[in-house]
C-alpha cells in the first residue's frame, strides 16, 4: 500500500510538471511567414502545415493569406501583407484560419480589415491580438524577421518584447533581373493547388510564355 501511495505521488507530480504540446495548424490560404520571432522552416511546414508549442504562453506567428480569385480568363493572384498574430498558447489542437476569399471584393474587403481565427480543435475561440506588418523595399518578405523584431519592440497592438531579442538575421535575396518578354495573352486559368504556394506555381507558369515555361521545367528537372 505505502508502495502504491509512493508511485501514485511520482505520477502526480510529474504531471503537474510536464508541459503538454499541442499541434497548431493553419487552412490551406494561410502560408506562416515567422513563429515567435524565428523564420518558420518551410521543411517544418511543408509536409504538415503544422507545428509544435510545448506550453500556454504567449506566442506569435506572422501569416500571409493568398488566393487565387475571380473565374475564368478573370482570375488573378491575391496575396496580403503579413498579418502578426499574438495569442496564447493551449493544450488542446489549434487552428489559424482565415475566410475563404473568391472575388476581387473579398479580398478589398480582407485588405482594409484582415480577419483570422484562432480556435481549438473543440471549437473554443482563443482570443488573438491582429496587426499588419508594414513592409517597404523591392523584396519586403526578406526582411520579414528584422522587420517583426522592429514592431516587438515599438509597443504596438500584437508586439511581444521577448521576441524581438530572439529574432536573427534574415536570409538575403537573390536581385532578379526584370524579364525581358511580355506575358503570352491567356484564356481561362485554372488551378488546383492544395496550398497556396502550389497554387502561386500554376497561376504565373500558366501566365508565363511558352519560353519562360520551358525554361522553368527544366530547371524544375534538376529538383527530381
């Protein structure tokens, strides 16, 4: 009995100190640019579009929300600005979301006022401070982490201090040089990505030339 009651105690307390992960996950129009102040590994995030927090702390990831909309010969790329998103952590599952956005008023709309959700997988609303990050310069998604770092510690509405001495150097871009051939002229698009940067892929190859086309698949090639 007094065996039992020693193991029953370990038990006890070891639970009271173990931090129990939960998976957060995003819908398939959400891309996640940062967690907590670090670039987000795309090898982290490709396969499941998911990742781990240990605890119910504060956390921050900057989203970037695109879709392809309107129909037809119409259609075209919207992508937002990133988007930070500050909430806390749970132990159930959780789900970033943001509305599905088919037309060219949908997404005006979502520009002047971006609208995510943050939920548990039980349906329970955790709720989450939203801003905009303000970018400038030819190639703004580089500097995404400096740039997160610069608003965490201006005091605004979704800043978390902490983060901000995390964060580390971004990777440098690559200059592209301007194309030299206009787009061929395009009938009806279609795309039938699972994610939005599968869909981005078939959206500008079917906007490309033949040329541009030809030169991209083999390029894709040396990936195999």
């Amino acid at each position: 009995m007094k065996s039992c009651a020693v193991t029953l105690g370990i038990i006890t307390l070891f639970a009271s100190t173990v931090s129990f992960a939960g998976t957060v996950s995003s819908s398939s129009n959400i891309d996640v640019l940062a967690i907590d102040g670090q670039k987000a590994s795309k090898s982290l995030l490709k396969a499941t579009r998911s990742f781990n927090i240990n605890d119910t702390n504060t956390h921050q990831v900057v989203v970037r929300v695109g879709e392809i909309i309107g129909g037809g010969s119409n259609q075209s790329l919207f992508e937002s600005s990133p988007i930070i998103v500050t909430f806390q952590g749970s132990q159930e599952d959780i789900i970033i979301s943001s509305p599905t956005l088919r037309t060219k008023a949908d997404a005006e709309k979502f520009k002047a006022a971006p609208i995510i959700s943050v939920k548990t997988t039980s349906g329970k609303e955790i709720p989450a401070k939203i801003d905009v990050l303000k970018q400038e310069g030819l190639f703004p998604s580089a500097n995404v982490v400096n740039d997160l770092a610069d608003y965490n510690v201006s005091g605004a509405a979704a800043a978390v201090p902490a983060f901000a001495s995390s964060t580390m150097p971004a990777t440098p871009m690559v200059a592209v040089a301007p194309a030299t051939n206009s787009k061929a002229n395009k009938g009806q698009i279609v795309v039938q990505g699972k994610n939005v940067a599968e869909q981005q892929l078939q959206y500008w190859f079917q906007q490309a030339d033949k040329e541009t086309q030809t030169r991209f698949l083999n390029w894709a090639k040396s990936y195999k």
